[in-house]
C-alpha cells in the first residue's frame, strides 16, 4: 500500500458536540470497530490517535477502555480536553494542513460551508 510515499496515519476523533447520551451504542460500536481493525491488522499503519475535546466523563471511559488494549496501541493514544486541543494536534500535524477550526491555516469548504 502506498499513498505517495505515507505509511502512517493520524486518526482525530472530536468529542466537542458529543454528550453522555449522544455518545450512543452505534457511536461506541463504530469506535470500537475501527479501533481493533487498526489494532489486529495495521499497528503500525496508526502513528497516534487523538482524542479531543474529551468531556468531563470521557477521562473515565478511555481509562476503562484502556484496560482492554494492548500496551503497543494505548502509547499511540492521546486523549485531551478543550483546553489543549491546538498543542496537542501541532505536535502531529503542521499549523498550515491544521484546519482553521483548530487553530491552523487550512480552510475545509465540505465542513466549513
């Protein structure tokens, strides 16, 4: 497989619309899914996942979750609040590709109009 010369990828999941009762079992089957897809058959295909805008309770889910994970996977994982959101993603993703609704240069027209 090869995307011009890109072999790992940075997953962003954003929790900033989401609520204890958005956050419903088609969502966490989905997470999930996608989750042990990468684990079981791409590990190092996944450079770091992101989880941002992680509400008050969501700090307690992933330590949850985490317990079902190998060690590889949960060093790739990083999980953060509003407050940290921009640091977090330009430790990864350079400030011109970061969306502009992240703090970054770079306009989205499918999210943005």
């Amino acid at each position: 497989m090869d995307f011009v010369n890109v072999d790992q990828i940075i997953q962003v999941h954003d929790y900033n619309t989401v609520s204890m009762t958005s956050y419903d079992a088609t969502a966490k089957a989905a997470s999930k899914s996608i989750t042990q897809i990468l684990q079981d058959n791409y590990p190092e295909f996944l450079a770091v996942k992101l989880f941002i805008n992680i509400p008050w309770w969501g700090d307690y889910v992933f330590k949850f979750i985490s317990i079902f994970l190998s060690e590889q996977t949960k060093k790739k994982f990083i999980v953060t609040s509003s407050s940290g959101v921009k640091d977090q993603l330009t430790n990864f993703i350079d400030e011109n590709n970061l969306p502009n609704f992240y703090g970054g240069y770079s306009k989205v027209p499918e999210i943005e109009d």
